[in-house]
C-alpha cells in the first residue's frame, strides 16, 4: 500500500554475538505496527562489567513505541535468545509465541521471577499461523543445539520475511527436528522471499558443517579407552549432545551423573515435553560416590569457565562430594566462545595441577557447531531465492563477510548493526534513521542503564582504590578532632615505608586547621578540597590516584 514501509530494527545481536532482539514494523512511517522477535541476554566479564550478572539490550526505544507493539516471538531457549524476558517483559507487557520446549523454559523463568506464566503462548510448528496486526506467523523447524529451534516466516504486505534464527544443516540431529530439504523448498515455493535475515555466526568456516551423529563412535572410543573417572562438559541446552555423551558412557560399562542446576533442568524439561526420549538413566551425585571410577562418568555445567558452575567448583576442590584425581580425563565437547578463553583456561589449569587428563574438541573431533557454515549458508540463500539478505547473529566482520557473500551471487545485502533502522519496503534495503540503543546490565536484582556510571565507577575503584574520608565540623564550621582514613584495594605503606592512612590523616588534619572559614562552611569547595589533596598525597606515596569518598558531619553543639 502507498505510504506503508516495512522496516526491521536490531537492538541486540548485530555486531555482537549474543543479546538477541530483533524488530520488525509494518505501516505508515512512525506508526508502524511492530513484532519483536528473541529478547535474549550477553553475559559479562571482569573486565568491562565487573560485578554484573548479565546484560540485556536497551528497549528504550521500544518502550516508548509499546503500544505500537504486536507480540513477542521466541525462536528458541538459548539464554541469547530469551534469557532476558523475566528482566523486560514487566516493561512491555505483551503476549509471548514459543513452540512447547522453549515455553516450558520460559514459564520456569516466568515463575521463579513471580511473572505471570500465561504470558506465554504455546505455538504449533508450520502449518500452524498466528496472526498479530499486520504479520503472519509461521515457526519453521530447523536443527540446532538445541530442541525445537526455529525459523520464524512473517508474511506482511509488503512481502514474506524468513528470519532464520540459529540453525544448521543436520539430516540427522539426535534430539530435534532435522534440516528438511522438501519442507524448505516447499516454503520457498509457496511464495517470494522477499528478505531472509541470517545467522552469520560461521560465516568464515569454509567447510560443510558436520551432523552431530558423527560423533557418536569417537567419543564412545575415547570414554572406553579412560582409565580413570570421565567428565564431560558441554551447552546445558546441548541436549543432543547430553544424549550422545550418556549413550557413549553406557556403551562404556559407565553409569551417568548429572552436575549442575541448568543441565538437570534441561534434561528434565526436554523429557516432560517429549523432545527427549530414551535418555540414559542417571544416578544422584550422593549415589555416584559409591560406583568405582572407571565406570563413572559424569556430565556437568560450565563449558564456558563459568565461576559458579560445576566444571569449576571441580577442577578448585570436591562439588557435592565428588572429587577429580590424577588419571582421571576431562572432556570439552564444546566451542569456547570468543571473551570466555581466559575463564575456560583457568578451570583447564586448575585441572591440570591435579593431573587430570585434559580433552578439548580437536577440531570438531568430539564436538560439531550448532550454526551454519558458509557453505551452508550458500545453499539457504540458493534455496531461499530473497530479494535481500539481511546479516544478523555475529560481530561486525561475521556481517561484513556475509553481506559479501550474498552480493557474490547478486543479492542485495547491507551491514545492519545495532539501533539501524533499515526500510526494507524497495528492492534494496536502506537505512533510514539510527536510534539510540546500548546495552542494559542487571547488576544483583536491579537494571543499570550503560551510561549510568555504576559499572564505570566501579571499574575505576577496581583499578585505582578507594579512599574515604570523615570530617567532623561543629556549628561554627570549626573541626572536631582530626580526620579519619579508611582505605580499600590500596597497599598500608607508602614511600619510605610510612603508613598510607597516617600520612593521609596527617596532610588532611593539617589542612582541616588551616583552612579558611569561607572553604569550611561551603560543601562543594570542602569536598574538591579533599579529593584534591588525598589523591595528590596518593601520587606521591603509592603513585596512584584513588576514587575519594569525602564524608562530612556537621553537628550541633547545646
């Protein structure tokens, strides 16, 4: 229709891997009708977000255009998916569409969040639509690592859209639904493609991506050949590969235990909604004591090095009564995520102290992507046939790379990063405006905006210490006794081995009495007066210059 544009907005997951939120707008420019689709999480590290428990996009924008809101789609139950619904819907309020696995996974969340479950709506896979304003809704199985993941068909006026979500090209996946070649060609059929919007995370891999059934005989080889105890660690949502590694286990004389909150609740999720059938049985952790080593194995969390999960809690100690020896082999079946190496390393080398046989995928030997490879993605675009491909699901270069490798075969294509508003409405896509966007932390149980200073300031005490200062001043704006120094993060002794706080309380002391009346009755110039002298006395002492608290009572004397 003369004067609707269709439009597609990322606010999280384009030039970044992780934080996924994509929007689509049908209508008149401005009041476009709009449908979200993923609201999912990044995880922090030490160095940026010290403290931080995850990040989740900035929905400034969105909020502000709520009421222009259709609905929330989730193409599947990846944490950067839809980790950050129980944070954001309480700001959006409209209804959520997943197929039943990922429903299940977010109504746990809904609940533990005190969120209403009803939220969410389960959806069949095509041919079932759902209909919301201008869009019809279609979930499109595709394999991944993880159950029921799926392509989302939106057809609109204007065209058909296939946002392809994460998948990979697998005829024989082990847990979920496999790459149909018919089922694609049929879609591509039924009508004009008008955009595909792609994952782009494997862009640069050259080869044809793996099934993930061609790791069933090396790991089966690799446990049977263990002397001592077995751990594996991979994706708690790797449900295919939990299966693979039990059954490798079992035909390994092993009996399977479960370590880890998000694995159990996995696996327990995956068998109450029938993606999951003839699982290994497992024992308890209290029970796995008694079996004898060389036919233990356990599966536990933290692929990824993660501080808290089991594979740490292991390689620094016991975990629940279970300890790692020498001889024991700890398996990796899993891709270490670009930002995670140095916590992955960590966790190899506290193993490795207590000479455990260490194991990593070996160049896909024990494990295989979840995503599509670039021949992979060629054949979707050859299956496909849009008028446009939209880059999404990767760091800048992934885009940049897929946008070439589209043009190659003479589809228009654009970089599309975070807060571009492109309009999709003409034969090539064009970027209409940019909208403010940025990133979100949760920091303990309250939402931190970027830009608020918090992470900053206490990136800054990280890096420098802190000083606090306490001052007490009567009515007439005179000292009472003498200043008094706290310190953290900062060495006792400065040059010459003097004591940091006692030459700190010594130069503010000196100044508390000589100071004019004028500089001790006004806050502000009282309080630049203090931060300026503690940090210079901190220069010259320990040759840093600290964050300063300044704490000034003023009482009064009957």
């Amino acid at each position: 229709m003369a004067g609707e544009r269709l439009i597609y907005l990322p606010l999280g997951g384009a030039g970044e891997i992780g934080m996924n939120a994509y929007i689509y707008g049908y209508g008149r420019p401005g009041k476009e009708r709009l449908l979200l689709v993923d609201l999912g999480v990044a995880f922090p590290d030490m160095d940026s977000s010290p403290g931080v428990d995850v990040i989740v996009p900035d929905i400034s924008w969105l909020v502000k255009n709520v009421d222009r809101l259709e609905g929330i789609v989730i193409t599947h139950a990846h944490e950067d998916h839809i980790g950050a619904l129980p944070h954001l819907w309480p700001m959006l309020k409209k209804p959520i569409f997943a197929r039943k696995f990922t429903a299940a996974i977010g109504r746990l969340k809904f609940e533990e969040a005190g969120l209403p479950k009803d939220a969410i709506t389960t959806v069949e896979a095509r041919p079932a639509k759902t209909t919301l304003g201008p869009f019809t809704i279609q979930f499109l199985p595709v394999s991944h690592s993880i159950p029921e993941s799926a392509m989302i068909i939106i057809d609109t006026p204007a065209g058909r859209i296939i946002h392809s979500a994460d998948f990979k090209r697998d005829a024989t996946p082990i847990v979920g639904e496999a790459w149909d070649e018919a089922r694609m060609t049929e879609v591509a059929a039924e009508a004009p493609v008008k955009v595909f919007t792609c994952d782009s995370t494997n862009v640069f891999s050259t080869h044809e991506g793996r099934s993930e059934v061609t790791l069933a005989a090396p790991l089966t080889d690799l446990i049977k050949g263990a002397s001592g105890m077995v751990v594996a660690t991979t994706f708690a949502s790797n449900v295919a590969r939990l299966k693979t590694l039990a059954e490798a286990a079992i035909a390994a004389d092993r009996t399977v235990c479960l370590l880890g909150r998000a694995m159990k609740r996995m696996v327990s999720v995956s068998q109450e909604t029938g993606v999951l059938k003839d699982f290994p049985r497992t024992v308890s952790p209290e029970e796995a004591i008694d079996i004898p080593r060389r036919n233990l194995m356990l599966l536990v969390t933290g692929s990824q090095g993660e501080r808290r999960a089991a594979s740490a809690a292991l390689s620094r100690g016991k975990y629940l009564g279970i300890e790692l020896r020498e001889g024991d082999t700890f398996l990796f079946s899993s891709k270490v995520i670009p930002g995670n190496e140095r916590g992955v390393l960590r966790v190899v080398n506290q193993l490795s102290e207590k000479g455990v046989e260490i194991v990593d995928d070996q160049d896909g030997k024990y494990h295989v992507s979840g995503h599509a490879n670039r021949p992979d993605l060629e054949h979707a675009h050859r299956t496909f046939l849009p008028d446009m491909v939209i880059p999404m699901h990767g760091e800048h270069r992934h885009l940049r790379e897929h946008m070439k490798l589209a043009h190659q075969s003479g589809i228009a294509s654009i970089v599309v990063t975070n807060g571009s508003l492109v309009d999709l409405t003409g034969d090539v896509p064009v970027i209409a405006e940019r909208i403010e966007t940025g990133r979100t932390y949760l920091d303990g149980s309250v939402l931190v905006g970027a830009m608020d200073g918090v992470v900053r300031d206490r990136i800054r005490m990280a890096m420098n210490g802190l000083v606090i200062v306490t001052m007490i001043l009567d009515e007439q704006d005179k000292p009472l006794g003498e200043a008094w120094v706290e310190t953290l993060g900062l060495p006792d002794l400065g040059k010459g081995g003097r004591s940091l706080i006692e030459t700190l309380e010594a130069d503010l002391t000196g100044f508390l009495e000589s100071a004019s009346g004028k500089v001790l009755s006004d806050d502000q110039k009282l309080d630049e007066a203090i931060k300026r002298i503690t940090r210079q006395v901190c220069v010259e002492e320990i040759g840093k210059k600290p964050e300063v608290v300044a704490v000034v009572s003023r009482l009064a004397l009957d």
